[in-house]
C-alpha cells in the first residue's frame, strides 16, 4: 500500500487550474491532418485478457501531430487523445471512460484532461457534471502511457533506439484511476520472429516487463502479451460497445 500513498500525496486538490486552449499553431483551428500510423490491435487466442479490442491514429496536423485511441473490452471503454508538438513531446492529454451497459446517457464518463504547459501537470476532471481540479507533483512529463498500446508509437518513433538502446524519460501513466508521474525506461530487445506475421518484428519493453512488437516504422502491432493486428487474426472481432457520444477532447471537460 505504501506506493499507492505515495502517489497520493502527489495529487493536490485545489480550487482551480489555468485553462490554456487548445494547441494549434496561431493559425486557428488545426486541420484534419493526414494519417502518418494507425492500428487495429485486438486479443489473440492465447492473450492474457480476452475481448479487447484497440483502433489507434497518428495525425500531423500544421505543427504538432495527435493521437488518438479507443480501447474496449466488456468492463470499459476509453477514448485518449494526446497532443504533441512537432518533436513528438507531448503538450496536453485528454481521456473519457465510460461503462457499457448503465443506463446513464453518458455511460458514467469520467472525462479527464491533462495540461502539460504549465509548470506542473495539471488535471481538470468531470464526473456526473461536478468538475474538480488537481496539481499532479513531479518533472515534467515527455511521455504520456494511457489505456491501449498505440500511444508507445509516438514515443518508440521518436527515440529511434538501435538493439540493445535504451531511454530513460519521465512519462504521465494515465492508465489507472490514479495517474502516476514517475520516470520509465523504454527498452529495445532483439527483434523476434512471430508466427502469425510470418517476419520478425521489433521488440520494445516498457516498466522492464511489458513488451511490445512494432513493424520497421515503429508502430505497433501487437504485444507479447498476446494482442494482436486485426488482420492476421481469424476469429471475428468483439462486439463493438456504445459510445455515448463522439469524444470531444476539445470541448470537454
């Protein structure tokens, strides 16, 4: 239980949080941008965690790049978007969960965004239309972790590590309920061959145990524990869950 104090102690509510808008680059709204990485990654037949299922996107939009992620699986359904600037570091970060299967219109969504342009992270959160705020204590994060594994594309893009390299960096893991800002080591392995590609891939570690696999650009494409690209699967893909809306990392919280 200490670990989880800890992280506690590094969530302080306070009344408010500056309210930056929304990155673009002085020349009003961002365009739609073109596709630089996408994915469709869902649970194999011998994954870990099964009916999982992720659909990712990298955009460059005029000067900073976005990516956005929707990962489902029958207790939950979460949609990020993270913006980078144009080195790939990134500068705000926005996520929804919701609950398949309430009754609320909203799906229970606990919308959260994540400022990093002020000098500490910043969360403004919403649940059942209540806004609350808080000052996440640490460095400031070059790395955003979150819910499905496509985010690591922005990161593993932009450290180019040769076999064996590896990265140190501070990242902001909004994956859990608690989000957490700490230093990770992004490591990359000897690449190895997978059967349902039917080529080697590369291999990337991150928290010293959880590995990825990513073609030669460095997208990833499935994990070692047992995700994998839609198409070399050949069972039919879950049952998509509602999505309450369409996200609006924007306009919301």
């Amino acid at each position: 239980m200490l670990p989880l104090a800890g992280c506690r102690r590094k969530h302080v509510a306070v009344p408010s949080v500056p309210q930056l808008p929304y990155p673009d680059c002085g020349r009003g709204a961002l365009p739609e941008g073109e596709v630089i990485a996408s994915g469709h990654l869902r649970s194999g037949p011998f994954s870990v965690e099964q009916l999982v299922d992720e659909r990712f996107t990298l955009r460059r939009r005029d000067c900073v790049r976005t990516l956005t992620v929707r990962q489902e699986w029958p207790l939950n359904a979460s949609d990020v978007e993270v913006v980078y600037d144009s080195d790939g570091v990134p500068l705000r970060a926005w996520k929804r969960m919701t609950l398949p299967g309430v009754r609320a219109a909203d799906g229970n969504a606990d919308i959260r965004r994540y400022e990093m342009r002020t000098p500490e992270v910043t969360l403004t959160r919403r649940v059942g239309g209540v806004r609350t705020y808080e000052v996440l204590r640490g460095a400031r994060p070059t790395v955003v972790l979150g819910p499905g594994r496509g985010l690591l594309t922005a990161w593993i893009q932009r450290a180019r590590l040769g076999v064996g390299g590896r990265i140190r960096e501070v990242a902001l893991d909004i994956r859990e309920p608690l989000e957490t800002v700490r230093p990770v080591t992004l490591r990359r392995e000897a690449d190895q061959y997978v059967s349902e590609y039917g080529r080697r891939l590369q291999v990337y570690t991150v928290y010293g145990r959880e590995s990825v696999f990513t073609d030669d650009d460095g997208v990833v494409v499935g994990d070692v524990a047992g995700m994998r690209a839609d198409a070399v699967l050949r069972s039919p893909p879950p049952p998509p869950l509602p999505h309450y809306g369409a996200p609006d990392p924007v306009g919301t919280p």
